[in-house]
C-alpha cells in the first residue's frame, strides 16, 4: 500500500487502501514519540502555513506540534491579525503564502470547498483542517485509528454517532471512513439534527437514543453547532439534554466494552456529563494523542511519504 496524492480534502474520495495507509503511517509515527528524541527529519528545509480562517485550539496546536516533530519551519496564521479584516480574497492571502515559498497550506475555512478551491490552482499541498460542515478529513482519521488501536479492527463493528450531524464535518468524515473500513455506522439525535436523508449513504438513522445504545461498540458524542445552525432545530439544551444526553444510567445500558468517543470541545453536562467524559470506559484525551500521529502521517504522505515502510522504526 502506497500513498500519491498530493492534497488531503476529503474522506470521501479516498479508497480504504488509502486511509489504511494513513493509518499505518501514523503508527509508526505515534512509536516515533514514544522515544527520548521525538523528532524526525522528514520535513527539514519545509514551510508549513496553519490558514486558520475559523477558530481553533486542538486542531491547529495539533497540526503546529506535528509539523515541528517532522523538523518543519511553522507559520501560525489567523484571520483576525491578518489582511483578510482589510478586504483581501483567500485567494490572494494564499497565492502571498505561497511566495514565501510555503510547501504545505493547512486550512481551516467556514465555507465548504475552500480546500478544494485552493487545491485547483495552488503549487502548495493543501490539507483541510475543517471546512464548514463538509468534512474534517484528520479528525475522522484520528478517530478510526483509536478505535482500531482499541479494538484491533474496524469491519463489522457498530458504531453510534449521537448529537448534531447535520451541521457536523466531523460526522461526515467519520461515516465516510468507517463505512469504507467495513463498520456499521448509526446515527442518532434530534429529528431535525439527523434526517433520513443519511440513510443514502448507508446509516441507520434513529432517534430514540436507548435502542442507538444498546448494542454499540463505540460511541461518539457531537456537540450542538450553535455557530452553524438555526435558534430553531430543538426546543432548549435542557430537553436535549434529557433526551439525549449519555449519562451514568443511560451508559448502564451499554455493552460493558463500548468506547466513549468526543472530538471536542465537550459541553460538559450537555450531551456528556463529566462522569461518563472522565471514566474507564472514556477515549476522549487518547484521540488527542492520537490525533498528533495522524497529523504527522498526513504531513508526511502529502509531502511525497509512501507510506510506513519509509519511517525508521
């Protein structure tokens, strides 16, 4: 298995083939920071530009330590202290980047398609870190490596996604990474947060979150897009808490082995209460450690890595 693209935009376009090759790579990468000396010089003499035209923390500091490990020179750019408040497009904000001789662009963006936009005329690779509520390609990779890591493999197994698809890239990307690895994906939550319309890529949809429950392997919460979605898709945090919300009696009726899964940021007390976010069953800080291998993986792929084979182990 071997890794030629170019850019990482999207699950959707890539063969499980491909995102097993991802998830290889950053094996080998995560056994690289378990040695006294962390870094490698995979990336020496490259630039790499974190385009953060939305906010972060997890994602951007994840994807800054990565690109340091790999021994690359890091530009941290944001769009409040930057020419984007004056006016200028992405277009010409990212074609300046690129005369500074940047290798790779890491963009994070509210519109969906600003990856793809970039891709079609920039020399850079370009990876989306987020783009609006499309997809968020390394989170969805990140979460199928933990859940590999813990459970040894991703065919046959079930996996609830509960909370606010709708407006969530990172249930996109997930639904498109674990149905091509062969895991059986259910979604739940509010009616008006989880339509039908996901069936016709291959979930069970439900809102009645005992039965979504019930018999899943894993569980991965979302939280409420307040900043992409209408006042009007649900009544009050409280009734979506009640109805929706995995606490300890409702994580009592699950199976004894179920992971408990969050990207963050966690509302605590909302569609998680902290004794469930904090407990045994929890995997929540291990996708965060996770997440750093991952970011080194794509780094690397993108920027003409074949695959594990080439990282000394």
């Amino acid at each position: 298995m071997t890794w030629n693209r170019k850019h990482l935009l999207d699950i959707q376009s890539l063969s499980a083939d491909e995102i097993v090759t991802v998830l290889d790579t950053a094996r080998a990468f995560k056994a690289v920071g378990e040695r006294a000396i962390k870094k490698v010089p995979a990336l020496r003499g490259k630039t790499v530009v974190n385009l953060f035209i939305e906010p972060s923390t997890r994602t951007r500091i994840s994807f800054e330590l990565a690109a340091q490990r790999l021994t690359a020179d890091v530009i941290n750019f944001t769009a409040e202290a930057s020419s984007l408040k004056k006016g200028e497009t992405l277009k010409d904000t990212a074609r300046n980047l690129e005369a500074l001789n940047a290798d790779i662009i890491i963009i994070r963006h509210s519109a969906t398609g600003a990856p793809h936009f970039l891709s079609r005329f920039l020399a850079a690779s370009v990876i989306n870190a987020g783009d609006g509520a499309h997809e968020h390609p390394t989170q969805a990779l990140l979460d199928t490596f933990t859940i590999r890591e813990k459970k040894g493999t991703i065919a046959g197994l079930k996996v609830t996604i509960l909370g606010d698809i709708l407006y969530s890239r990172v249930a996109r990307s997930n639904i498109w990474a674990l149905s091509k690895l062969g895991a059986k994906v259910t979604l739940c939550g509010p009616s008006t947060l989880v339509p039908r319309a996901f069936e016709q890529i291959g979930c069970r949809v439900t809102h009645d979150v005992n039965e979504a429950i019930a018999d899943a392997d894993i569980i991965n919460l979302l939280r409420i897009q307040h900043e992409r979605q209408r006042k009007t898709m649900f009544p009050s945090i409280g009734e979506y808490t009640g109805l929706f919300g995995l606490n300890k009696p409702r994580l009592a009726q699950t199976k004894p082995d179920v992971l408990i899964m969050h990207p963050g940021p966690i509302n605590r007390g909302v569609e998680i209460d902290s004794d469930v976010a904090d407990g045994g069953r929890s995997v929540i800080l291990e996708q965060v450690t996770n997440g750093l291998a991952v970011r080194m993986a794509v780094l690397f792929l993108v920027n003409g890595g074949k695959g594990p084979q080439e990282i000394g182990a």
